[in-house]
C-alpha cells in the first residue's frame, strides 16, 4: 500500500510540475509574483493597530490557485513577515474579503475595483494590483525587465489608509504614466511571442490533467483514510493515557482502604459465625428443656390423680389395717416423686444459667459489631467534616468578587470538581491598577486545594506586602516562592508541583491591560475578532526551562472584553461523541457571546457546559473569568 501511494504521489507531482512550466505567460511568473508580495511586505509601515495583531495575514482575490500554491511553497521558507507568522487566505469573490495586511489581486479576474476598495476602506490594508491602470490602486504590479520588478506606487492612497512606504521603495517605483504605457507595450510583445508555444502546450497539459486528477483522487482518498485511522488512535491513545493515570492515583488509595476493610470483614466474620453456632446450641437445649417440661407437667397430671384416689380410700379404709399399707405406699411414691421434682428443678436452674451466660455473651458480641460500625461511621463522617472545614478555609481565604473595580463588568465561573478545588482566583483591593488572576494548581481535591492555599498566601504577600505589580514580575516571585516552600530541586526523576496561571494588571489611568502567563493564555474580543495572546511553556514551579516570563501590554479600547481561564472547559469530555469540548470551540463561543452582558455570559456558558457534559462526570476543576472594559 505505502510503495503504491508513493509511486502515486511521485507521478501526480511530476505531472503536476509539466503543468505548471507549460502554463501561461502570467501563470509562469507566480514565483516571481509571491517573492514580490513578499518582499514589498517588509517596507511597509501597518500602523498602530498592526501590534496587536498575532499574525501577518496575505489575502489572494484570483480564480485560479496557482499564485497562492507559490505563496504556499515561499512560506515555507519565509516563515516571518515583520517578526509575525505569516498566514495565506484566498478569496473568489469582492463580497469575501476580510481583513489582511496585504491583498492582491489580478485584473485578469474581472473583478470591480471600486468594490474592493470600498472593503478594505476601514481596515489598514495594502491593496496590490497588477494590470491596473497607473495609480489607481496603492501599488501596482508590471512585470519584471530584465532582473528588476517593475510597479508603481500610489502614496496618497497609502498615506490616506493610515500606512507609510519606504523611501527606497519609492526610488525604484515607476514615476510616470508614459513609462508604464511603454512597459505595458513590451509586455505586450512578449505575450504575443510566447502566445504560440503556449498553445502547443496545453494540448499536451488537457491530456495529462485528466490522468492526474483521477490519480489525485485515489491519492486523497487514501491520506484520508490513514488520516482517520491516525486520529482515531491517537485520540484512543490519549484516553487511556489519562485514565490509566487517574487509576493509578485511585488505586493506591483504595488498596490501603481494601486492606482496612478486609481485616473488618473478617473480624466480622468470624463474630457472625461464632454468634452462629451459638444459636445453633441455644436452640438444641431449649428444645430439650421443652421436652423436660412437658415430662414434668405430665408426671404433675398423674400425681394430682392418684391424690384424689388416695383421699377417697383413705375414707373408706381409715380404720383398716391394709389402708396403713396404701398409706405407705402412697407416702414413698409421694416422696420418691417429690425427689424427682427436685432434681429435675436442680437440673433445669443449671440449664437457665448457662442460657443466661450464653445470652450474655451474644449480646457481648452484638454490641462489640455495633461499635465497630458505630466507630466506621465516625471516621467517614470526621473525614467529610475535615474536608468540607478545609472548603471554609479555601473560601475564607480567595478573595471577594467585590473586589473587582466598579469600572469593570464581569463574572466568574468557578465549578470545582470535589469539595475543594485545586483552582483558584485572586484579585488585588488595590482599585488603580487592579491584580486579576486565574490559576490551576497540580492535581485536584484536597492536594490541588494545598496548592491553592500555599498560591493565594504567596499573592497576598508578593503584591499586597511586597507592592509588585507587573504580571512577569508576580509569576517570578510565585515561582521563587513555590520552589522555596516545596523545597524543589532540579532533578529529571522529581514530581514538579506548581501551577499554571495567568496574570492581568488593568491600569485605568493609561487605558493599558498589562499580561504574563505560564500555560495560561488570554483572549481579547474586539469588534467581533478574538486575538489570542499566548503564555509561556512553562509552570509556575521547577522546571528544566526557567527563562523569564513574557510581559504584553495592550493599549485597551472601551467595550474590549478579555478572558482568562483553566482548562477545564476546554478538557471536559461529553456532546453525542464523548469528545472534548476543545479551545477552537470555546474560542468561537466566546467570540458569538461577547456582545452580551457579562453576567449573562457566565449563565450561558454555564449551561453549555453543563448540557455538554450531560450525565457524563466533571473531569477537572473548572475556572472562567470574563472582563468588559
């Protein structure tokens, strides 16, 4: 399979490659086209605004794909434009056009330009043209004479959108209209020279791009299907990974627990059974005392008789010599009787003592089980009191929401995912400039809330005893602190404990947001476009990468709305797939909500979180915290 997708992939490239140096005039100087594009983009000056932007973005207004396939291969290579990644968007139409820092576009396409400007009118966005008339957009695109691009520059258009042009630039531009209609004329020439060798060609070309399609088709089909396949594992992969993490956690608290309970069962046990056998000879003897019982009541019955018997003969035979003989008699089986009751008595006292210490030593037993359960019962209901005096604590100790300045709208969403949670907020009663942190310490429960505790003592003294205020600077000293306190030490093997967190400084005066992280990015939505500004890849604790942290700084505009936050929304698994809820996701949600009160956000993310999740288990602590300024 491999050595067929390779033989596949190496034919539709050289036909491809055919293609291509058999195309037209135009389509053969798209190199020389995306160097150009490439190389005007450094000498431009975007403006104020072009700071925040995270990426360099070039927008292709063409029909065809060729130009924007060499400005695929240039990027490669040219990675950076202005120390920013550069990002390729191509448009078919005037009505698509979103804002880039440049966009080209071809006359051949037919498309309006008084269209394309009245798109771009807004945005700071340098409008490159080629076969344009002289001067009707900012810079237009000629040709190449001999090994120098040939264009000309329009620096009121540019100046007017609110961007500045280099002087060198200007010097090598075409000045005057003369010039370009004599450029047009050779170009004109070359195209006619060239026009015939074209033509040959492309018989050739309609030929092979019919075998070069259906081979692009098998060729896809099958990246697609190893594609999915490679996803599909690594999405399983993960999982387990994170489960057999969280199991391994597990087990070694519950082996300790099993442990305990079994040594209980089997003291229970043995109790049960010797309470068993117990019963079982209770039982035997009770019905042999019956069986005694009955005997004795029987004997009883008889006696009463041969009584009455006795009375009567003792009437008729009182003065007879033979009724002293029957009186004799009567006498011994009265007494032989008697004696036999009384043994019987005796026997039946002893049989009742020894029910009676047997009763006795059941209900020894019975009472030993009840304080065992009574005692089990009392450790969980200490633990669960214990865990739920350390929520007091944690509560007592994160700061309040009324903290937050007047000035700023906002919420907090915070679910923990136990009792205690091992993320937390903070924020500085100092009101000018605030202090607004999120942070999400190792772990969760009660080793995450230690965490947290230690993090919200180290703030307090970092930037209410110590008076720090810059975010790079209370991550550093977090760190510092965190490492002291935990006594860590740069060793490969060691368990790293920390946080990751991020920090924001609102000062109102200057209307600038100042903003560091550590694995904890920020999001500013402004004029229904989220810009992500990313943290630095390390924690807030030991680490093999302990460069200093990254300060931005953003000049705030009113109704900016920014967002800090853990992962555990971007993390929680559930939706019809039991997938992740993902960060592309909570981007766009972010992004469609922003226009909306922020305590109305909180309630609607909240909800989508909790249908998201469905009947699935919360699988981290959870921490969002929106800001309208």
């Amino acid at each position: 399979m491999l050595r067929q997708i390779r033989f596949i992939r190496i034919q539709v490239l050289s036909l491809g490659l055919i293609f291509l140096i058999s195309n037209a005039f135009g389509q053969a100087n798209n190199g020389t086209r995306a160097v150009f594009i490439f190389d005007i983009a450094k000498y431009i000056e975007y403006g104020p605004g072009f700071a925040d932007s995270s990426v360099f973005r070039i927008g292709i207004l063409d029909k065809d794909e060729y130009l924007f396939f060499e400005l695929g291969n240039l990027r490669k290579t040219r990675t950076k434009i202005q120390d920013k990644p550069v990002e390729l968007v191509k448009f078919n139409s005037e009505n698509q056009i979103t804002h880039t820092q440049i966009l080209y576009v071809n006359k051949a396409g037919g498309f309006n330009l008084n269209k394309i400007k009245a798109a771009i009118e807004k945005h700071q966005t340098l409008l490159m043209t080629e076969g344009y008339e002289f001067r009707e957009s900012m810079i237009n695109f000629m040709g190449v004479e001999g090994e120098m691009p040939k264009y000309s520059v329009n620096e009121d258009l540019i100046n007017k959108a609110g961007m500045k042009v280099n002087s060198n630039m200007m010097f090598q531009a075409i000045k005057t209209k003369e010039d370009w209609e004599n450029l047009f004329g050779k170009a004109n020439e070359q195209i006619i020279i060239q026009r015939d060798t074209i033509r040959q060609q492309l018989e050739m070309i309609y030929t092979q791009k019919a075998e070069i399609l259906h081979q692009k088709a098998l060729l896809d089909s099958l990246d697609k299907e190893i594609a999915t396949k490679e996803k599909t594992l690594n999405e399983k992969q993960k999982v387990l990974d994170r489960q057999f993490v969280q199991i391994s956690k597990q087990q070694g608290e519950i082996s300790v627990q099993k442990r305990t309970i079994v040594v209980q069962q089997n003291e229970v046990q043995v109790q049960k059974d010797t309470l068993s056998n117990q019963k079982g000879k209770i039982a035997i003897q009770m019905a042999r005392i019956d069986d005694q019982l009955k005997k004795i009541g029987e004997q009883e019955g008889k006696i009463k008789v041969q009584l009455v018997a006795i009375e009567k003969q003792k009437l008729v035979l009182y003065f007879v010599l033979f009724a002293l003989l029957l009186v004799s008699i009567l006498g011994y089986y009265i007494y032989r009787g008697y004696k036999i009751k009384k043994e019987a008595n005796i026997r039946l006292e002893e049989k009742n003592r020894t029910i009676s210490m047997q009763k006795d030593e059941i209900e020894k037993q019975r009472d030993l089980a009840a304080a065992q359960r009574d005692q089990i019962g009392y450790q969980k209901r200490h633990i669960e009191d214990s865990i739920m005096y350390a929520k007091r604590i944690q509560t007592a100790l994160i700061p309040s929401l009324e903290l937050f300045s007047d000035k700023l709208e906002h919420f907090v969403l915070y679910k923990p995912l136990a009792i205690v949670s091992g993320d937390f907020y903070w924020v500085s009663a100092q009101s000018n400039p605030q202090v607004i942190i999120s942070a999400d310490c190792t772990g969760h429960g009660v080793p995450g809330a230690f965490m947290s505790m230690l993090g919200v003592t180290l703030l307090n003294e970092i930037v209410n005893g110590k008076h720090i205020l810059m975010p790079d600077q209370i991550i550093e000293n977090l760190r510092q602190g965190i490492i002291k306190s935990l006594k860590q030490v740069a060793e490969e093997d060691s368990i790293k404990d920390g946080m990751d967190i991020a920090v924001c400084v609102v000062d109102f005066d200057k209307n600038i947001l100042w903003y560091a992280g550590a694995n904890s990015p920020l999001y500013l939505v402004r004029g229904g476009e989220l810009i992500h500004y990313r943290a630095d890849k390390m924690p807030v604790a030991i680490h093999y990468r302990m460069e200093p942290f990254t300060l931005h700084k953003i000049d705030l505009q009113r109704g900016d709305a920014f967002y800090i936050f853990s992962d555990g929304f971007a993390d929680q698994f559930g939706g019809p797939k039991q997938k992740k809820f993902m960060s592309l996701q909570l981007r766009e949600t972010l992004v469609a909500m922003a226009g909306k009160p922020m305590l109305q956000q909180g309630e609607e993310l909240n909800k989508i979180f909790e249908e998201w999740r469905g009947d699935g288990p919360q699988i981290d602590d959870l921490t969002l915290i929106g800001i309208r300024y």
